[in-house]
C-alpha cells in the first residue's frame, strides 16, 4: 500500500488485455448419419445408459400482424358510424376470415348453412311451418312447380292417377279387349317406366291406330300384339283365368295370379336378369300369392319357359331370401347352377351396361367404325340370356358355346334385315 498526503492507498492489480482478434466460433457440425446410427445402437444396447437426444430448438415466435396491433383512432362524431372506431371483443383477436364471418348478417350465415348441409332439424326450428313431406308433394304444394296453362307433374303411378277418366283406356271405346302385362297393386310400390298392354293378334293394327288417335294417351305405352312369354298357351285360356281389377271408375282385365307370376319370371330370365328391381317384383308376388295358387298349371306348358321360370322363383329365394314354402317338391328342391349367381350379381354390378331399347342401332354403329368394338362388346348375351335365347337347360356345363351360338344367331338376323334397330330380344324399357 502506498501512502499519498497521509491517506494510505490501494494499488489494484490489473490483468492484461490482449486486443487481438479472436476467430468467430463455430457451430458443430452434426454427425454424419453413420455415426448418429452407431450412437444409437450403443445407446440401445443394454448395459449401456440411452444417450439424452438433443433438445429441438425453439422457432422465434412470428412477428405480429400490424393490422391486429395497432390503435385504431376515433373518427370525430359527424363522420363515423355507430361502432366504429373500436373493435368488438369478440373478434379482437381473430385473423380477417374469422373477423368477416363474424360480422356476417345473421341471415346470410343461414343461407349459407342450409347450403352446406346443415341438419333439417336445425332448419326446421328457424322455419317453425316446415313440415317433412315426400319430394312429389312438396313439388305439388309449391306454386311455382305448376305455371298456368302447365299440368301439373305426375307420379311413379301417374297413370293410375289420371285425372281424365276417358284417357286412362282409350282402347275401351275401341271395343279392344286389352289388359295390363305387369304391375303390382299400388301405384307407389316402385318406380313405372312404361305401361304394357296386351291384346289378340287379330286386333294389334287396331289397338295401334286407337293409341295414336287423339287424345294420346298420358304415359308411355307398350302394346303387344299376343301375349310375350305367355303364348305357348291357349288365349281363351288366359282370358277365362283372368281378373277384373277396379281401377277408380273403370273396371281393368288383368292376368290371372299364376300367368302374372310366370310371365314376370319369363321376362326377368329373358333379358338377362339385369334388373334388381324385376327380381324384387318376383319375390313380392310369390309370397303374396293366393293360398288357391294352382301350381299345376303355372308349370303347364313350354318345358324349357318353365324351367326358366323355376330358376328365377329359386333365384329369388337365394339372393333376397324369398320364402319358397308351400311350393311342390320339385320347385322347392331345385338346385342351381353354380355359375347362375356369380353370372346374375356381375350383371348388377356393370354400371355402363346399356339395355335393350336403349342403344344406337347397330347399322348407325357401322358408321362409325371407331366405336364398333364398344358397340358389339355391348351386345354381347350374358350367360343368362344365352340360356334362355337357345333353350338350353340350366346345368353346369360352361356357358360359353351357347354364348357364342346366340350371338351367330342375332348376326343373321341383322343380315337378313339391317334395318332392325336391335335384333334379339324384345325391347326392355324400364318398366
């Protein structure tokens, strides 16, 4: 210590400053994907302690937006509206979008949300007078649905429902004895295409000039000059087997319970089982048979149209559960064929399948040569239909030769009349 005007004082030590320049430190470099496996092994090994993993660093928080940050001053009183100059509460601390939707009118959120699916009860409490209705009535109930001068729309069983009594059997005046082909007991029981009729050969030239005279009929008629898949029995037969059904104020002749069943399992089995819907009416009307349902003379006539006819009952027991019980042995045992339903679900499962009635005629096809590949591998007969189209039976062997025969077959009949819109089976509206 040193002593300066008798005060004694403290000599500090200094330590040396080196001013030189010190090299920037350098981040690790990490370890090259090798070695990182290797310490992972080592660490995983047992015996060994598991090595800490690195901790992630943190990303800097992102700057905040200046629009949700900054004051907003007040505009003087004259010239603002009321509420502005601050922000809501609500909406102080969400993005733009959030903010926007937020200030919505509260009726063009609910427009909105019945746009995007909302629940049809939640509509139902904001409109207290909506009531659930079928879309055909809420069509009908509608003003808007029927201008003046425009009947109004018509239903599945539209022609049931006519409103003119007199255009609902134009063939009545005629003095033609006419009856419906198929059809179930309720207009509303499934979707109706078109309507077939059937009258006598003799009176099919008749019939044909009475549908076109005016008043046309008010749906889709398909006349049949015999009786389709029924013709291979007697006319007086059918007649005297027939019904009269009272449809409002006219009485309609319908086929008997046993030539209906049959015609509707020879037709399902004729155009090649396509339809779910045709499969459907089968099993409907076989468990609502009568309980006088005379088998006997439902597998009377055509061997082969009634082996058919059996298969397409079976069918409908293996595929909708159908109850077959009260059938005769023979109909209640028969097995199918091992290839009929992986043939008839394949069927159902084709989506751009196109029936009959509803292609390009095939001498428009010839035209046009690019599409005529598509256009006869659209023809060509499924297993079922072949079946039925050669009168072969329903039993294991491959159904690739009568195929194939089938097909030979609609080629001549093309031939010999090219002008034919689609050779082979009749034409199959969805009906």
């Amino acid at each position: 210590m040193a002593q300066e005007s008798g005060r004694p004082r403290r000599l500090l030590a200094l330590r040396p400053v080196d001013h030189r320049a010190r090299p920037p430190r350098r981040k690790p470099r990490p370890a090259p994907r090798r070695r990182r496996a290797a310490a992972s092994r080592t660490a995983s090994a047992p015996g060994r302690p598991a090595a800490r993993p690195a901790p992630t660093p943190r990303l800097p928080a992102p700057p905040a937006r200046r629009s949700e940050t900054r004051t907003i001053a007040a505009a003087p009183p004259s010239s603002r509206r009321r509420g502005s100059g601050r922000r809501s509460e609500r909406t102080a601390g969400r993005p733009r979008a959030a903010r926007r939707v937020a200030r919505e009118p509260r009726r063009r959120r609910a427009r909105g949300s019945r746009r995007s699916g909302a629940p049809a009860a939640a509509r139902r409490k904001r409109r207290p007078g909506l009531v659930a209705r079928p879309a055909a009535h809420r069509v009908r109930l509608d003003p808007r649905a029927a201008p003046p001068g425009v009947p109004p729309p018509r239903s599945a069983g539209g022609v049931s429902r006519a409103e003119d009594p007199g255009r609902r059997h134009p063939l009545a005046g005629a003095g033609h004895r006419a009856g419906p082909g198929k059809g179930l007991g309720g207009p509303g029981l499934r979707p109706y295409g078109d309507v077939d009729l059937h009258v006598g050969p003799e009176a099919a030239a008749a019939a044909r000039r009475a549908l076109q005279a005016p008043p046309a009929p008010g749906a889709a008629v398909d006349l049949h000059g015999g009786f389709a898949e029924l013709d291979d029995r007697p006319p007086a037969e059918l007649f005297a087997r027939s019904q009269v059904a009272a449809l409002r104020d006219c009485a309609v002749r319908v086929f008997g319970p046993e030539d209906h069943l049959r015609l509707l399992a020879l037709h399902f089995m004729r155009h090649g089982a396509w339809r779910p819907v045709w499969l459907c009416d089968l099993a409907l009307l076989l468990e609502a048979r009568p309980l006088e349902f005379d088998w006997g003379y439902f597998v009377a006539g055509d061997a082969s149209r009634t082996e058919a006819a059996v298969v397409a009952l079976r069918l409908a027991h293996e595929l909708l559960g159908a109850r077959v019980g009260g059938l005769p042995a023979p109909l209640e045992k028969r097995v199918l064929p091992g290839w009929l339903v992986p043939a008839v679900l394949r069927q159902w499962g084709q989506a751009d399948f196109a029936p009959h009635g509803t292609r390009t005629p095939m001498a428009a096809e010839l035209r046009r040569p690019w599409g005529l590949l598509r256009a006869l591998r659209m023809r060509w007969p499924n297993p079922v239909e072949a079946t039925v189209g050669r009168r072969a039976r329903f039993d294991d062997r491959p159904r690739l030769p009568f195929q194939i025969r089938e097909c030979l077959s609609r080629t001549l009949q093309f031939v010999r009349a090219p002008g034919d819109a689609a050779p082979g089976p009749e034409r199959a509206a969805e009906r």
